[in-house]
C-alpha cells in the first residue's frame, strides 16, 4: 500500500467510526426523548437518510460526471461525503438489524456489499459516480418503505394512502431497479476506465438487487391473487343467495 492508500485507508476507518457513533447518537436521543420503540426510531432514522441520500446523490450526478456516461472519473468532494455518510448508517443499521431485530440473510448482505463497496471506492479514489448511481437507486424507494410501515403500524393498511404509496413503492423499486440498475451494469462493464473490481461489485450489487426484485414481484402477485380471489365471507354469501334462489337448480344430470 502506498502512503495515499493508507491515509485514505485511516480516513474511512476514522469517519466511519465517528459518523456511525452520530447515527447511534441520533437514534437514542430520539428514542429516549419521545419515548419510542426501538423499530419505530430506526425507521425514522432510515427515512431520513434515504432522503438525505437521495438529496446528496441528485446534486452530485447534476454537478457530474454521469456515470451512464463518464464511469471511473476521479472522485468529488461530494461524492466522498455522501459515500461516507452512508457508509456510517449502513455500519450502524447493520449492528442494530443484528443486535435488535435480526433480518433475512439478504439483507445483511445487502448491508455489508454496501459498506465495502463505498469504502473501497472512496479509497482507490475513482468511481465515485457509479457509487452515487447505484446508492441513489437504492435509497430513492427508502422513504416510500418507511412510509408503508408506518401506516401499517397506524391501522391503515386498508386506506387509500396506504395503497397508493404500496404501488408507487413497487413501481419505483422495480423502475430503478430493473431498467436504470441495467443501464448503470452495462456502463460499467463496458468502461475501460473502470477497475476490476469495482465492476465485480457492480455485479454482486446487481444480483442483491435482482433478489429483492424477485420478492417484490411475488408480493405484488400475491397482492393480486388476494385480491381477486372472493373472501370467506363473500363466498358464503354468494352461496346463500344461491341456495335462496326462487330459481330451481339444474338437475345433476345436466
């Protein structure tokens, strides 16, 4: 390693380390101040970096490089920032989902694909554009998430809020990422500037994705069999008015 790569190496260790503690921080005085659950806390606290991040992630690919376009430039103060901003949330959400409330496999590699692939980008110090793209892509959907659970935990799973924000979650989750998470593979496979191995992350973040696509669908196909399908109660109904009918039966033999 060179003294760039260590320096770079004690920078993320460092401010991972201080911006996980913030996160941490964060999330006891909330919980502490009003009296929240523990889940309840976390999640307002995953809402709000999803739309930092999202802020963060739009300024950086108005100001460039596109990464669609320009893979593997250099990276930007920015870029650097926003990274590691995230970095210290996914490191704190990861020991809490650990600690607290253990989640499916899936995610936790989610979590630490994330935390290793902004940490080496930041270090090799190019690609930061892709890093952005992809972070983006992944928190754009976040504050929808959070949303859904809330009015779940509120009883309003039945309401037309509720629905709306539903679909418009599937909708933008298989959007981002399908169609752009394709396009962004594609660019940086196809990129000359780009490292090895920031295209096999690309790749094993692509996979993640393509996982919790496979669960968002079956949901919403789920979603769609229930709702076609009578209930118990309608379909007794339907029977008894049948069998009130005025009409005769057919007989079994016709």
């Amino acid at each position: 390693m060179g003294v760039s790569t260590l320096t770079a190496l004690f920078y993320v260790i460092t401010s991972t380390s201080v911006l996980t503690t913030l996160w941490y921080s964060l999330y006891v005085v909330l919980k502490r101040r009003y009296h929240l659950e523990g889940e309840y806390t976390t999640r307002i606290i995953a809402a709000f970096h999803g739309a930092l991040c999202v802020v963060l992630a739009a300024i950086c690919l108005a100001n460039g490089p596109n990464p669609l376009y320009n893979p593997g430039e250099p990276n930007t103060t920015l870029q650097i920032i926003t990274m590691q901003i995230s970095v210290g949330y996914f490191v704190y959400d990861f020991v809490w989902c650990i600690i607290y409330q253990p989640e499916p496999k899936i995610m936790l590699v989610h979590h630490l694909a994330s935390i290793f692939a902004m940490s080496y980008i930041i270090i090799f110090g190019s690609s930061g554009a892709e890093a952005i793209g992809g972070l983006c892509s992944m928190e754009v959907t976040n504050p929808l998430l959070q949303a859904r659970w809330f009015l779940r935990f509120y009883n309003k799973k039945d309401s037309f809020l509720f629905w709306t924000v539903e679909y418009l979650f599937f909708g933008l989750f298989l959007s981002v990422r399908l169609v752009y998470g394709s396009y962004l593979l594609h660019a940086v496979l196809m990129s000359g500037k780009t490292n090895v191995i920031v295209k096999l992350i690309t790749i094993s973040l692509f996979l993640i994705s393509l996982a919790f696509v496979q669960n968002i669908i079956s949901i919403v196909v789920f979603r769609i069999r229930r709702k076609n399908k009578p209930s118990p109660a309608v379909a007794s109904s339907a029977l008894l008015r049948r069998d009130s009918s005025p009409y005769p039966r057919p007989s079994a033999s016709l």
